[in-house]
C-alpha cells in the first residue's frame, strides 16, 4: 500500500539503531507489513490466550484440538457448552482454561459491546479486555496488531522485544519493559511495525555484527 512505503525510512531516520536491525532483516526476509486477520474477534482472543507465555510450537497443536473440539463456527455459546474437561484435554492448563471460559462469558454477556470492539479506541479495548481474569496487555496487544492491524501498538512486556531492544542498544540484560518503552516514544505511530522487525531479529538470532552499517 503506498501509505507503507517510507515506513521503514521513517523508522531509521527516527531511530538509526533500529534501521540497522530492520535493514538486516529486510535482506533476509523482505519488509515486514502487517495482515490483519480475518478471524471473528472472540476466536482471535482466544487463539491469544493459548500462546501467552508457550512457544508456538507448543500452542499450536492445543489451538488445533481446541478448534476441533469446538467446530466451526468458533463462537463463545459453543465454547460455553463444552464441558472443562473437554478444554483441558486440548491441551489447555487449568488457567487457560478458566480464562476462555470468562472470556466467551463475556461475549456472550456483552454481545453489543463486543460487535463494537474493532471499532473501538486502543486505549479503550485495552481498559476492557484486561478487566477480564486472565487477560493481560500482552494478550490485548497482540489482538489489536494482529487482528485488528493497529499500528501503533507497543507490547513492551514481551520478550522476544524486550530482546531486540537489547541487540539495538548493546545491553547487557534483556531489556525491561520500561526500557523498551521509553526507547519506543521515537517510532510512534508506527510502534506495531517496529515490534513486528524486533521480533523477527529475534527470531533470526541476529547478533551485533549483523547491524553493523554497511560502509
């Protein structure tokens, strides 16, 4: 789109640090963009609760069985019926599991505000989602650049991130959240799109010498 064709020279210019690691990693896998998904927003959240704090590779197998469980379509009045054992057995803790009930609860409690989500403000889905147990910022943010293809969205807490915040600033430690915050004021309004190349550089596995200009 030509809305997103100076994103990355906006970035750099921003922030020369975080060019480098966009620049290696747009040699190795070409821009990244943002698709959103086309997935009904309960489904989407859900799907958010199963990755939270599990590789991918673990969460994916539990999503498939879950999705199974369920049929299509994936709405919350089916997940409501399902027995807990049933959510369990997919694969799902106990916590996860208690959560995705809440959550399809809440769907199915507040069905006029849910319609609403997508067109709702950051701020104000954030505010919402994480009242309910078991949903963090993580989990919101994660929806709001995935799903609903904000771009201006910071997941500071997560650490593949918190990582790449370390490889641009040559930190010692992982970065903290609050760190990768305060580093992230300068690439507004395109957060969402520098999270996406930090966790790709993560990812990749690029090291120091991977960001280094070319001269």
């Amino acid at each position: 789109m030509a809305w997103q064709a100076n994103i990355e020279n906006r970035l750099a210019r921003a922030d020369p640090a975080l060019g480098h690691l966009i620049e290696a990693v747009m040699a190795r896998i070409g821009p990244q963009r943002i698709a959103p998904s086309r997935v009904a927003p309960f489904e989407a959240l859900v799907r958010a609760v199963i990755y939270q704090s599990i590789s991918a590779t673990a969460a994916e197998p539990i999503h498939r069985r879950l999705k199974q469980a369920v049929s299509t379509p994936f709405t919350p009045s089916k997940v409501l019926a399902l027995r807990s054992q049933s959510l369990t057995k997919a694969g799902l803790s106990k916590a996860k599991a208690q959560t995705v009930r809440a959550l399809a609860g809440w769907f199915a409690a507040n069905r006029t505000l849910a319609k609403k989500l997508p067109s709702l403000a950051d701020a104000k889905i954030v505010e919402t989602l994480t009242s309910l147990p078991g949903i963090g910022p993580w989990t919101v943010n994660v929806f709001l650049i995935f799903n609903l293809g904000r771009l201006d969205v910071m997941p500071a807490a997560d650490l593949g991130i918190r990582r790449g915040v370390q490889l641009i600033d040559g930190l010692r430690a992982v970065a903290t959240p609050k760190q990768v915050l305060d580093r992230s004021q300068a690439w507004s309004p395109y957060r969402s799109i520098a999270s996406i190349y930090l966790w790709q550089a993560t990812k990749l596995k690029l090291r120091p010498s991977d960001l280094t200009p070319v001269r």
